[in-house]
C-alpha cells in the first residue's frame, strides 16, 4: 500500500531536474522549483517506505556533523532521526568543547570536522546578518576542500535555522498543508495569515514567518502577513514574498491587525518574533559582550511587546476565519495562556483543539531534512529510493 | 557451545505468553512474572549470542532516546551499549540544550523526540514522588500519539531508576545470582540481607533497597531488610515486599540491626541511602529552587547519618553469615573504608573480595535494558531471536 | 584503481608480523616496527577503499567509548569517524556528568565502560607525569577484566594524546611525509626541524614535539630539534629519540635557534609548547586546586614567552631552508600572526602557501585511528581488509 504509494511518487521525482546533487540548502529563495518540489516528494517517499517498514539506510557509512549555535530540540531530534533514517550517524559540534574559541578560521574547522561527513546541518539564528553568511562561509570552505582534495567528498551545508530562513521548518510545514488539503494543487488561492502573536518572552528569531511568506506565495497561496508597528521582517524577505505571490498567481498582502489578517483565513500561523531592530541592538551588543546592555535591551523589548497584548489567537478570532474553522498552525513550542505562561500566543482551548495536528505538522521534520540529505549527497535519488524498495529490507521486525 | 544455550533458553521462552509488546517496563512490581521471566531468560539468550559471536542487530534503524535527570555513568554506558547491541541509536536529551525550560508540556516533549524512537530510557530519582509520576506522564502521552497518528510506533518507556523502582538494577543482580546460585530455583528459602550501610554522602535514592525487597521477595527468597530507626523505604514497597513473600513461599522480615540481618544471610546487600524524610524535604526544596535550606538539609542528613556510623560490612559482621561466606553485592560505585572514603559502607578486604564479582554483576545490566527493549519492542521475540541464530551474521571479525 | 592499490597494500601487510591484537597503542617507542608499518599500510589501505567507495564496515556491533580529558575538536572528530568507518559506534564518557566525582576507582570506572566495547581512546594531556600512567592503569584494567571473564572482550586503549606521546598525530604527519615525499624509503637523511616557535598562549603541552622526534628518526630522517633555553622537553623522549636516530641510521641533533634548525631544512614543524618546568608546576596547582597560583603561573610563563617572540616562522627564514621550499607541517590549529593572533607562530604568507597541505596532513588521522582499532581488534587484519574487497559493499549510493 504505501510501497505501491511510494513506487507512485519515485515515478513522479523521476520527471524533475534537481540540481540540489554536490549542493547546499540554505534559502527556500535560491532554489528552484524543481529542487523544492523534489525535497517534499522525497520526503513523502521516506514516509511511505517508513510506513511500509522498508529500511531506508542508503549509507553504510558517514557522519551527519551538526553544529547548533543556539538551543534546540526539535531540530536536534529531527537531525538525529533523519541522519538514522539514512544510515548516517549524526555528530553534534559542542563549540565549548572544542579549541574553536582561539582565532581558528572558520574554513578550518569546516574542513576538520568534514572529513568523511556527507552533511553538515547549523542552526545560527541568533545573529541577524551574520547566521546566513557564516553558513556561506563553511559551504565554501567545504568547496574549496573537496576542489582541492582535502575532503573525498563534498558534504552539503543544511540550514537548520538562520536569521533569514527557517526552510525545515517551513518544508515541513509546507508537508503539513499538503496534507490537509489533499495536494499541492488544493492550496492555490488558500488564505494564510501569518502573524505576530503577543509572548512573556524575549528575542525569538525572525525566520519562521520570513521563511512561511517566501515559501507559501510559491505555491499560489494568498498570503496575508500582519505585525504590531516595529516588528517588520528582513526586508529582503518581503521583496521575495511579493515577487513569488507575483510569478505564482497568489498574493502577498499586508494587514494591521490580526482581526484584518484572520478575516476569512484558511490557515493561521500566529507567533511571536522580536523587533527587527531590537534584533539587531541584540547582534551589536551579543557580538561584544555587553551582558549589560543586552538585560536593558530585553527590559525594553519585553515593556515594548506589553503593548501588543491583545494580538492573541483567541476563540474570538477564531470564529473570523473561514467558517470559522481555519486550520491553526505553530512551529512550537506555542506560548499557551494558561498552560505555559499567563498570556501568550494562544488560547488554551485554540491550541488544544489543534494540538495533534501541530504535532503532525513536526513530524514531517525529520523526513524533509532526510529528503535534504539525499537529493544533495545522492546522483539519482529516484534510483536509490527505488532500489530500496525492490531490495525491501525491513526496518525492524514486525 | 553458547548458541545451543542460547536454543534452548528460546525454547523456554516460547512457552511464555509476556505481555510487554507495545508496553512499558517501569515497576517489577507492577509486571507479570511471566513477563520478568521474560526478560531474565531474553537477557540471557542476548549474552550467550554474544559469546558466540552472533549479531543481535534486529534494528535497521530507529533511536533509542535517553533522558537522564541525574548524573549516571553505568547506566547511561548501559543503555546506550544495549541500544547498540539491538542497532538503535542511543539519543540523549540534554535538557539543557533544549527549550524545554520555558513551559513546555512533558507530552509535546516526549512526543517531539518520540518520531522515529523505539525506546525512551529515564533516570528521574531525585524527586520523591515524582519520578514514576514522570514516566507515566510520557508513557501516556506517547500512547496517545501512536493513537492519534503523530507517531509511526509506540516507543517503550524504560525506567532507568525512578523515586520507587530500580528495575534494570535489580533485574541485573537477581540475573547475577541466578549465574552464582545456579537457577532461579536454587534462590528459593536462600535469606538475602538488604540493608543500610553507613556513607559519608548525602541523598542516595531509595529505589535500589526497594527494587531488592519487591524483587527478591518474587522468586521465594527470604528477604531481611534492616535499617537504622528514620530510614525507612516508601511505604507501598514495604507492602509489594509483604504480599509476594507471602504469595510465593519466601519471606519478608525486618531487623533493627546488620547483625541480625546477616546472621545466616547467604546473600547481603549493604548500601547507604537517605531517609525518607530527609528525601521527602529535599524534594520540595528542589522544586522550589532554595539552595540555602538544601545545604542545611545536607548538614542534618550527614549528621544523622554519623550517628549509625556502625553500620559498616566488617569482615567480622560477614563472618556471622552463612558459613562465612555470604555472597556480597553491591550496585556500585560502593563507599569503600580507606579507598573511596575514610569510613563508609564496607571493609576494603571485603570488598576486594567480592570485586570482580560486582563487575560481573553490573555485566548483566546492558543485557537486561536491551531485552527490555525487544520485549516491549518486537511481536513475536522468541522467532526474532531464533532468526538471529538461524542468519548468525558474526558481530565482529574472529 | 584504488582497490588495485589496496590489494598491494594487503599483500604488503601480509609479510609484517604485527603483534598488536589485544592489546594498546599508547606509545610509538613501545611499539616495534612492524607495528608501526602496519598501522600505516592498513591506515593507506582503509584510504583507499575510502576512495574507492568500498565499506569498511567490519564491526556489526561494538562499541568506542572515548573520554577526553581536555579539549579536542580534531581528534573527537578523528575518533568518531575512524569508529563510524568501522562500524562501531563512538560513546563518549563525559567526566562531569558520572559519579566518577567522587572516588571511584579508575579500574571500576573503565570496566564499567567496557561491557561490549571495542576501543577506548583516551586524551589525557593535561597533567605532566600522569597522563601516561592513566592510561597504562586503564589499561592493566581492562587486561584483569578480560581475565576475569568480566569482560567478554579485551578492548584497546588508544592514545589519543598523552602527557609523553600524541601517536595519532604523529602517524598522521609520518603518513603526510610519506605521501608528500613519495615514499618512507625517500624520507631517509631528509632534514626535519622540529623547533619551538612563539605563541601568545600559554601551556601548551609538550606531546607533539616529543612524538615527532622519536618517530622521526625512526624512519632515517635526520630530526633537528630546537628550542628556547628552558623549554627542554621530558628527558626520556630525548633518550629514544638519539637511540632511534643511532639505530636507523639518521641523525638527532639540538640547535638553539630556528635560522640553525631551519638551515637546508626539508620539512619544518614550527610550534609552541610550554617550558616543562611551567608544566610541572601547572600540574602540581591543578592537582591541588590552586586556581591563584594558576592565574600567576600563567602570567609568568606569557612573560616568559615573550623573550623568545623572535622565534617565527617568517618567510625570511623558510628561505633557508633546502632551495626555499622546505615543507612546512602543523597539528593544527596554528597562532598565525595577523590571523588568529597579533604575533604567533608562523607568517600570515607561509601558512597560506601551505594551509590545505596542513589540512590534507589531518585528513590522514581518521584512518590512522581506524587502522590502531583494526590492527588491536581484529586478529588477521589483512583476511579482514580482502574480505571487504571481495564482498565490494559500497559504502554510499554513487
């Protein structure tokens, strides 16, 4: 059944042109729509066969280094499994462990810890203007190695989280409304409203809603992005978001309320972000240890979000969605008034109502990074996976 | 030689009907005896098909999480060896790499790392009263994710020690003696002495003394337990102890004295713990965060324990056992008079006496966790073992 | 092409006796040198089938269990994937995070560890006079455990850096000699200068330097080793070094500058190491806790620094080396002046010209780790290396 589903798509993957082979995954805006639609077909591909409980260990050897530069769970799993789904075994990167600290060069430590490593996943989003560059820097530094026979093997740079894109993320939660909406085809012309929400908290990354306004409007998706006065995204982002609405037949639009952006929505994301210019006072004073200043940034930043505590997801605004019954959407962890702060992104009965269906949307996770994974490191990802199948080994016993 | 055994002990086991498939291992207790008969003779088939050099890689992928809440050398090298031996992954969560500090549910949590795990090891002892509480949560909450389609598999919770039980430990010194005694049924009318033994320390569980009495008291032992006045162990464990002595032929008796308790002991058990109102106390001070009170704790605790700074395993107290020669255990590391500490649970020349037999003791451990895992995580584990031996891929080159 | 290659290789192999099964690697000038040719014919061997996509997965199960006493991000790395090439998988002993705090023996904790291991690599470099001695009690260990039948096998202890001896490096830089230079045979009478060079850190340890001159001379080459006055180094390493050059028929000589050291030079290895009585001393104040002493010492031992910061690798002094062009090595990572520090070890210009040379130098250490796993862990090593060559299993999709 889902081997007959997986023989189904492998013959679909087999009629696209990715060039993601030797290559990195960085931004969700520099790839094609071939490479874009290869990962979500690998990636349902892996579901199936991991449904159908066929082992897909295409490596039998390799490490999957990672380096997370901030705190992570859900990512860190996520790159665990997809690497154990593949037959990598990850390799986590502790930067306190390690020498780093001294003036080694960044290509250095990328050619070190790459030896015999086929990816190389970093989640740097803590430093806007400096998350994306620093995983340029190891993706060219990791070129040069390989170019120059350092390296047996070209390991692909995966973006697990940067200042500028969140593509996992955005991957996975693009898997998700597939999913809910039958087909990809079935999202064309759907409103999402992608929107700040109020949290106790401090300093979360910009990338999630600038990766969900570049990547819906590529599938003709309306896309509706609303936040309080100050909270804009990177504007690059913004510039992305309305040309894909442009090429793609949907629509990137812009809305000051919450209640605007809710008002007959398929699909709601709210979600708290920092200030783009709280973000980077942040970066300024992280980047030279002003412990001082960064607890008068976060004094500021918090009394700052305090004045936008009514952008909450409530039942209220629920019901202004279509039929009142949009699909509610989060990244998690959500702040849920009541259960995990006193007033936060959500309504407690909201998220509890959607409560499974957000734990769904994250489990896709692990299968696009693995879906990354092997349309860079694999020449013909659709006959690797179809051998798969026609070898069929279980996964585990029945 | 050992693939015979290893035949003959699957032999047996079919003849079981254990009821672990899909399920949990967190208290003896709380288990059938087929079910721990289950588990002592997969643990022994698992060591003889390492001895004869047959691979046990069941797994062709799938973690093995870990979430250990207290410091652990044994058992976390015990879990992740038993999760190697089977051809999982051992996955720790550091809960201080995470974002789990800011009010995440336990149940998001445990079903965020649970995509694609077949198995969540925990250590959760510090918190009297909480730690089984814990690992029901996440059992509960991954039953309804397998349910409710977030999760592809029900990954099994093992208890890695909790405020109540020590399952892995105790299964591993009753498999110990099963190997000193010669059977399960030797053990019958055989007196063991768990008892408390000086420590210059502070804290120690009670799980270890209450898995011993639960346990021994299974298999027709007769189980002394003697400790100090204040000492005493939770009090639902005392009552498991009493009704299985009484259902199975052995018996469950108190001591206010080591020397009482080893008059005639075949087998003793000497270990410091806390009293429980010691660890009662500590628990709220924990959880509310007052280092201060913990430290006043700590002088009282280690006070109090001075005061029974005579209960130490002498040579002379071990000459009162049976003819001298009582079997002495330990779930190491042990207090040891003039080598680990200036005066603690046990004689240096005692202990050197018996040291290698205490290796070979916690020997059984990753064998024991690793038939946890099969048991709970294969249908049919009497067929998926005699596939092994009929396949007898070799572990490693000769 | 690269399985031809390794085919030669094993039939080379399969004239040396080595006498490596079961037992360490812990010191070059314990080893004879036929061990010393087979670690580095199966390191080439296992590079080829690197290259030639050949698995070298000889393990099914097993694991390396590692425990790093200082930092490492290299030679962490280097062990993972020379583990994961192999098939084992690598499990790290985090000191802070085990019961080992408080006096638990060395020999329990390294049984403890052991059940199912195949290797433990240990980096213990800190400590001048202990480091070596640590691993030989590991050692001795797990020698009485195997014994004792507490261990189903005899696990290797590797050196991975010790106060004495850095094996892996060193056979690393002797398999860059070999590959740069054509061939052992042609390293014969070619000039190393080993010398001293300033860095504006402090307590570096002495282990490289004495690695690279007692192998050095090992193979003919004729090993100048220069130095400040008062940066001697461990008085036995001098011993072996003139011993071997006597032996072999190369040269040990001292000078006491870098233009003399570098005179007509083949190969210079410009580096800084602490004066061996600042390491002492450093070992006593950690020993005993004295962080004031420590903070003192190291004030001193940079003053001390400073008078030699004359000691540079310019590009003034590489062109006295033979016709300007002496290779110039480094462990990584490198004080490049203008780079990673104001004023360090090597000219900004001269580490360029030979950045990916130094690179290509650590690319050869997985494969030097692995060969030490296989030559201790497999008892006909070269049957082994054919048979992957006959079964021809890739290691990843093409």
């Amino acid at each position: 059944m889902s081997c007959d589903q997986a023989r189904q798509l492998i013959h679909k993957l087999q009629s696209l042109n990715p060039t993601l082979h030797n290559s990195d995954f960085l931004l969700t805006w520099d790839q094609t729509d071939e490479n874009l639609r290869a990962v979500l077909l690998v990636a349902e591909i892996l579901e199936n066969l991991y449904a159908a409980n066929v082992s897909t260990r295409v490596f039998d050897a390799g490490l999957a280094v990672s380096n997370f530069r901030d705190q992570s769970t859900r990512t860190r799993f996520s790159y665990a499994k997809a690497a154990n789904l593949l037959g990598l075994t990850a390799c986590d990167l502790d930067e306190s462990k390690s020498q780093i600290a001294h003036g080694e060069t960044v290509r250095e430590t990328a050619n070190m810890i790459a030896f015999t490593a086929e990816t190389i996943g970093i989640r740097d989003d803590i430093f806007l203007g400096y998350g994306h560059a620093y995983m340029k820097e190891v993706a060219a530094a990791v070129d040069e190695g390989f170019r120059e026979n350092v390296l047996g093997q070209r390991p692909a740079v995966i973006n697990l989280q940067c200042d500028l894109d969140h593509p996992t993320q955005s991957m996975s939660d693009l898997l998700h409304l597939q999913s809910e909406f039958g087909s990809l085809e079935n999202l064309r012309g759907k409103k999402i409203a992608m929107t700040w929400a109020y949290s106790p908290s401090y300093g979360k990354p910009l990338s999630v809603p600038q990766a969900i306004i570049c990547l819906m409007t590529r599938v003709g998706m309306n896309v509706t992005l609303a936040h309080p006065e100050g909270y804009d995204l990177v504007p690059e982002t913004i510039e992305h978001a309305g040309r894909f609405a442009e090429e793609n037949g949907g629509s990137f639009t812009r809305a000051n309320s919450m209640a605007d952006a809710f008002a007959d929505a398929d699909i709601v994301y709210p979600k708290s972000w920092a200030p783009v210019n709280v973000m980077q006072e942040r970066t300024e004073l992280l980047k030279s240890g002003q412990s001082d200043g960064l607890a008068d940034l976060e004094k500021r930043c918090l009394e700052q979000n305090r004045s936008f505590m009514d952008w909450q997801c409530t039942e209220n605004l629920m019901k202004q969605t279509r039929d009142g019954k949009a699909l509610y959407m989060h990244c998690l962890p959500a702040d849920i008034t009541g259960v995990s702060c006193d007033t936060g992104e959500v309504d407690a009965s909201v998220f509890e109502r959607y409560r499974l269906a957000t734990y769904r949307e994250a489990g896709h996770k692990p299968f696009v990074i693995a879906a990354m994974m092997m349309l860079t490191r694999t020449r013909n990802t659709a006959d690797t996976l179809q051998q798969l199948i026609d070898k069929g080994t279980p996964r585990r016993p029945s």
